[in-house]
C-alpha cells in the first residue's frame, strides 16, 4: 500500500465523516425549529 492509496482512503473517509455530520445537522436544526414553534405555541405564564 503506497501512501498515496493511504492519503485518498482518509480523504474518503473525511468526505463521509462531513456528510453524516451535515445530515445530523440538519436533523438537529429541524428538532429545534419543531420544538421553537412547540414554545411559541404554548400559552404564555
């Protein structure tokens, strides 16, 4: 294995890693925007 294949498997691997960082992201983000408006809808105290 030359470190070529070795520098383009991590190169890889970072792309997917940033994907599934996105994806749970943008899940979060959604959590937050559905729980935001669950507040704004509650009675105020």
């Amino acid at each position: 294995m030359n470190p070529f294949d070795v520098i383009a498997y991590f190169d890889q691997i970072s792309d997917f890693l940033s994907g599934v960082s996105d994806i749970f992201g943008g899940l979060f983000s959604a959590l937050e925007v559905v729980f935001g408006w669950a507040d704004i809808e509650k009675p105020a105290e």
